[in-house]
C-alpha cells in the first residue's frame, strides 16, 4: 500500500507491517454514489485485496459514459457500474450488478424486497436482439402517436391512484399518464407491454410535483400538454438503445439472472437449499440514512405494486434506526441476520464484497466499517481488507471484503 509521500505504509513499531493500520492513497476522486468532497482513500487489511478494492472505488468517475442499460432509470443509492463483479446480490436494487455479471458471462441471481427492484433489474438484463428491439421501437411509437391522439380529443382517463396520491400531479398531467397507461395495457407482448410499463415508472416523478426521488418537497412545474408522451417515447428510444449495447456486449452464452422477491434475511429459503454463490457483491442499506420504501412511493400504484410488506420489512430504514431510542440495536440484529443469511448460501472460502456507507441513530454516526467487523465473525465471516472514501457530512463509505469460513464442501448440482 503506497503512502501519499509514495512510500510503502501499514508498518508497526517493530518494523513489522500491521495488516490492520488504516492507510492513506493520495487519489483524489468525486463520490462513487453522490456528489462529495475529495480526498484520500483509506485502505487496511491484505495488500493486495484492499489495493483492488480501492481501485474499484476509484473506478467511479462522472467523466465515464454511462453505458448498457444502467442509466434508463432513477434508482436512489444504485451502486456504480464499474464495482460490479458479482453472482449473487441479495439487495439487488436496479439491477447494476447483474447487469455486469451478465456482460461477463456469469451466472448471476438477485433478491430484493422491493417488487420495482425486481422488475427493473429483469428488464435491464434482458437480451434483446435487433429484430426485437425494432418491433418495441414501432409499437413505442405507435403508443405514443394513440396517447397523443387522446391528448387532442380530450379522452377521459383514469389513473390507477388513491386519493392521497393525486394531488401529485397537475390535472392535465395526471390525465395524460393516466391515458399513456392504458394505452400500453392494451400492448399484446408481454415483454413490451412490461418494459413500456418500466418506461412509464421512469418519468412519472419528473412530471410529478416532487422534486426529486429522495426529497419529497412539492414543486410548481409549468407541463404543456404532450410533453409526457414525447419523454415517453424518447426514453422508451433510449431503452432500446441501451439493449442494443448490453446485447453487443455480451458474450455468446450469457444466462439470464435468477430474480426472487426475497428478504435478505431468509435467502436459504429464497433460493433453494441447492442454491450455493461463488462470489457475493452488494449494497446492503445504509443504516439510518433512508426510508428506501419512500423513493418509489409516486411509482407503486402506476405500476400496480403493493409496497405494504416492504415498508413493514425494510431493513436498515430511517424511520426504525434514526428515530427509535433502540434504533442502533434494531440495526445491528437486522445486518447480522442479513450477514449470516448471506454466509448460509456463500461457498466456503467465498468472497463477500460488500458496499456501505455510514449510518445516523439518534444524532450518532455509525461506523459502517466497525459495524461490520463487529458482526462478521458470528455470521460465519471473516473480514479480510477494506478501502474507504469520505462523502459529505463528514461520513465514510466502504469497500468490504470479507471471507465465509468452514471447510470447503462439494459443489451442489446446478439444476
């Protein structure tokens, strides 16, 4: 590990290097999942691993063309692209990893309790050939064209939304999505019918009078008419331009992930009891920080999602951690069962790579990094290095890499 002075670092009083001293790489880097000040990367554990963990980190720069399917839709927290080198992500989100398992050729498997994550990650994954994507491209159009022909003669519509929710749009607007919907229900195609769906999902917050995904502060946005179907069509364009570059990139014999609707915490029974990962890559929550259920709460009713079971078994959420007198506790029972849930379907002598940031109960900041190595070695994992990076607030995001202990045992036959 280099110094910032270029020298060699991690060296005890003895002269012996300590594999636990934190040590400092002079590469100066913008945030891997948000905008945050510069400065070193932090690396302690085996040299060589953290060096590649590190270099992962540095990895994610905004200079780099967003590329495959990553970019077609919002997903709050979305791990960067470049760090993705997985099998198994059992909080799968928007699909980043599996995306990246499945350009190289890997087998890939995602759980999420979010049913949005899955659908998203399913449709960013899928193998489109040419054929394929231009019929989507002439039905997307053909949608467009009968949502704009809807649009002039004024054709009632009804969203699909409870009362609490309409308020979020403009007449118009609500109007407008409302007959855009209806429109791709009426796709025969499954596939089509679901990605067009997916489309939908990725502009109705930016007509919404939130202003944004994570901030729910209400807004004054002034939305001609029209002007929903035409981002409509251009970012149903841009999905199939996305496939175009995931299906050129991948090779020949790429599987398809395997997807459940799963707790984290139960991914034995998820998965199978023949289930077994090579190599885990993921982003658990960050404790505190959010209530993830909430960043899609404008998408579940056009999308037909109950989100009641996820708001009950969300693990790490803000309004648990943050806001109860024993949220810090709550945090680390749901992370060890999570760990240990992850260890029970890992090969043994596997890596586990995990992505944190920082966590806040009560005012508190928690250490994602001492969180982890606290809990590892009773959820049958042993930290081996890690390379950290400041973000905002004066909190710390990581790079983990952990192994799972026992003996190595026979592989499970693949089914």
């Amino acid at each position: 590990m280099r110094r910032p002075d270029g020298r060699r670092g991690g060296v005890g009083r003895d002269g012996e290097r300590d594999a636990r001293a934190p040590v400092e790489r002079d590469r100066r880097r913008t945030a891997l999942t948000g905008v945050a000040p510069e400065g070193t990367t932090t690396v302690a554990g085996d040299e060589a691993l953290a060096e590649i963990l590190a270099d992962a980190l540095d990895a994610a720069t905004p200079a780099e063309r967003d590329t495959l399917t990553h970019g077609f839709h919002a997903y709050p927290a979305r791990m960067h692209p470049e760090t993705a080198r997985v099998v198994l992500d059992p909080f799968v989100g928007s699909g980043t990893v599996l995306v990246e398992a499945r350009v190289r050729g890997l087998r890939g498997a995602g759980t999420d309790l979010n049913p949005l994550a899955l659908r998203l990650a399913d449709v960013k994954t899928r193998r489109v050939g040419a054929e394929a994507r231009a019929h989507f491209v002439e039905t997307l159009g053909l949608v467009g064209e009968a949502s704009e022909e809807r649009v002039r003669g004024r054709v009632p519509a009804l969203a699909p939304l409870p009362k609490h929710e309409v308020g979020w749009w403009d007449g118009h607007v609500l109007k407008e999505l409302a007959g855009l919907r209806e429109e791709i229900l009426a796709v025969g195609d499954d596939d089509e019918r679901e990605a067009m769906l997916l489309v939908l999902s990725a502009i109705v917050v930016k007509f919404s009078r939130q202003r944004a995904d994570t901030a729910e502060e209400r807004v004054e946005r002034r939305i001609r008419k029209g002007l929903p179907t035409e981002f409509f069509v251009r970012k149903g364009r841009e999905l199939a331009e996305r496939w175009a570059w995931l299906d050129d990139a991948c090779p020949a014999r790429a599987p398809a992930p395997r997807l459940a609707l799963a707790d984290a915490r139960v991914l034995r029974r998820a998965l199978g009891p023949d289930f077994e990962a090579d190599l885990v890559l993921s982003s658990p929550p960050y404790g505190g920080t959010y209530d993830y259920v909430d960043h899609h709460a404008r998408r579940y009713a056009w999308l037909g999602i109950d989100a009641r079971a996820l708001a009950v078994h969300e693990l790490g959420a803000r309004r648990n951690v943050s806001a109860e007198a024993q949220g810090a506790a709550r945090w680390d029972e749901e992370l060890a069962d999570a760990l240990a849930s992850i260890a029970a379907v890992t090969r043994p002598g596997a890596l586990v790579v995990l992505l944190m940031g920082d966590g806040e109960a009560q005012g508190e900041r928690l250490a994602a990094d001492a969180q982890v190595a606290r809990l590892a070695p009773d959820a049958g994992l042993e930290p081996l290095a890690l390379a950290s990076q400041p973000r905002a607030g004066g909190r710390r995001e990581h790079l983990m890499a952990l192994r799972v202990k026992g003996a190595t045992r026979p592989r499970p036959t693949r089914r």
